[in-house]
C-alpha cells in the first residue's frame, strides 16, 4: 500500500501541498488525521472482502460488491492508472532535466525500462522489491526531516505558531483519502498471505499508517517555508536547494525514482492480475512472461503522452475530480454492501468449517 501511494505527486510533496499544505499548517495535521482514519477503515475491510470470498484481483473483488455492475470501477480504475503512470513520468521527466540537464523523455525512457523489467519477472519478486524498498524509503525520509529541522527549526517553529483557521482541511483530507485507496483493489495480489480478520485488521491499520506517516513528515518540512513553497512544483526539491547536503538530496533522489518505478510496476502489476484472471477463465492458462512485460510497455508510453500537461496540473485536476467518481462506486459499496457480506458470511462460516 505505501509503495504504490508514493509515487510521483506523494514522494515529490505536490500532493501533501495540493491535499493538505495549502490549507494551513495546523489544518493540514487534522487533514491528514482525517485521511489516515479513512484509509485505515477502507483498507482493513477490502482485505478482510478478500480473504473471505477468497479474491486477489479487483475484477472479481468488485464483481462481490457490484455484482453485474462490476465494470464501473475498472472504467475509473483506467483513467486512475494512466494518470499515476503520467503523473510519474512527469515528476522524473522535471527531475532528470532539473538535476543534470537532460531532456525529460530520458527520464520517462529510464523509468520504462525498469517498470517493464519488474513486471517482466512477476508477481512473486515485484511484492519482495515493493516491501525492502520502502525500507530504504523510511531511512531516507527520517534523515531528511531530521535535517530540515536542523536548518530551519525557527521557521518551522514561527509556522506552528500561526493560529488555526477555517479551511476545508475536512473535506481535502476525505477527497485524499478517496483518490489513493483506489490502489487497494489493484493490489490485493499481495494480500494472499492473509488467513484471519485479525491479521486484516492489523494489516489495514498499519498499511494505512505507513502509508501517511511520509506525508506528515513532508508537512513538517514544508513548514520551513511557508507560505512560499505551495506554488513549487518539486517542493521536496525546493527544500533541497536550500541545504547544503549534496549526499543527502543524491540519496533522496535514488529513492524517489525508485518510488517511481515501483509505483508504475505495482499498479501495472494489479492491472495484469486482472487481464490474467480473464485469460484463465477463457482459456484456461495465464499470459506469458513475454505479454507481461508488453503489456508494461504499452501502458507506460501511453501514459507518458499525458505526462506533457505537468505535475501541478494533472494531481490537481486530475486526482481530484476522480475521488469523487471512486466514493460512489468503491467507498460507499465497501462500507454497505461489502460490511453486509462480510457479516452474512460469518452466520454460515462456522457450520461449514464443521462439516
């Protein structure tokens, strides 16, 4: 869940300042207070939909909560995926020209390659890249708040002493919420290893507090120059420019283009689960290893055509007309009909196990 998350609005900190920044800093804690909760619940109950009705990709995971109607997430889902992918190639096409002066489509090129590469190989080492990875995330992310504190403590401290005001931290915290948890169905490939509600619920609550814990720290950070920084399109960057840390900024650079990549190759990953369980169902067989890494191809360079409208437009825009679209057909399913089955298979559980 955290690696799929961070990818090239979150780990740039455009959309910490989009969803949360903007509103305030002390508006911003309680917006991603707001959607830490949300995500926590949506998360804990699509895996426990998972583990009961035995569903591992987001076609058949809605077909149990929309039935014929199914269909109607995957036309949002589309849209979603080719939006986290050009919104990806964006970030590293503005970081690869920033940093060293290349064109942008090198950095697109870059992150192709390797996106390709990992969903070329599968599923089983794809989950092991998008768990050790986020290891190496936290570490850098832990240095790089503690050395902003560092360097700019009396700004940060002058922008929490700033009272707090009326702005929409409530909604922009639900509307956040709403556009990520749309990852959770894609990758429910990952969630097979869960046998007990239990271990749903732990997994829920922790995936969603991992998943935010970065945010808070980029909110933290941004505060150092508030209000100046919410018109950057790299704030992380930004923030980088103005310390004198070279192997600091190279580390968080190699992370986040990791974070990139890992991101396209998870989403991408859920999206060949689900052409697979089709395939299965007709033929009887899954694609090849080959198809795979096609199908990689195919979507990254179409996704790169919409990477040309900028990162600032497309997290705003974008993210967040869709977050209302994924509340009607995700949000409020899950928290109705999904609760419902998930009770009314529990009365007929037990006398099951028995026979």
């Amino acid at each position: 869940m955290q690696s799929v998350m961070i990818g090239g609005g979150y780990g740039t900190g455009r959309e910490v300042i989009e969803y949360f920044t903007r509103h305030g800093i002390w508006e911003g804690i309680l917006g991603i207070c707001v959607a830490t909760i949300c995500i926590a619940l949506v998360f804990t109950l699509s895996l426990e939909v998972s583990r009961v009705f035995k569903v591992y990709d987001y076609r058949n995971f809605f077909k149990v909560l929309l039935g014929p109607a199914w269909f109607l997430y995957e036309m949002l889902g589309v849209l979603l995926f080719f939006l986290v992918i050009a919104i990806i190639g964006s970030a590293a096409g503005t970081i690869v020209h920033d940093e060293f002066g290349w064109h942008q489509f090198v950095g697109i090129g870059l992150m192709l390659i390797a996106v390709v590469a990992l969903n070329f190989f599968g599923r089983a080492i794809l989950t092991v890249v998008l768990a050790y990875w986020s290891l190496f995330l936290y570490l850098v992310f832990a240095a790089y708040l503690v050395a902003v504190c560092l360097n700019y403590s009396d700004e940060i401290i002058a922008s929490f002493n700033q009272p707090l005001g009326d702005g929409p931290w409530l909604q922009s915290g639900l509307q956040y919420s709403f556009y990520n948890v749309t990852a959770i169905p894609i990758i429910l490939y990952a969630a097979r290893g869960i046998e007990t509600r239990g271990e749903a619920v732990g997994a829920g609550i922790i995936g969603a507090l991992l998943a935010v814990i970065p945010a808070l720290m980029l909110h933290i950070t941004f505060a150092s120059d508030y209000p100046g920084i919410l018109s950057t399109e790299l704030p992380v960057y930004h923030i980088f420019n103005g310390m004198d840390l070279a192997w600091l900024k190279l580390l968080y650079l190699l992370v986040l283009f990791g974070t990139f990549i890992e991101t396209g190759a998870g989403n991408i990953q859920g999206f060949i689960e689900r052409l697979d369980g089709w395939r299965m169902e007709k033929k009887g067989v899954t694609f090849s290893r080959l198809t795979h890494g096609a199908i990689a191809g195919v979507a990254v360079f179409l996704a790169g055509t919409l990477s040309s409208l900028g990162i600032i437009t497309l997290i705003a825009d974008g993210y967040g007309t869709l977050a209302w679209g994924f509340l009607a057909v995700y949000v409020v399913p899950l928290l109705t009909i999904g609760v419902y089955r998930i009770h009314m298979s529990t009365r007929v559980l037990p006398t099951t196990n028995a026979q």
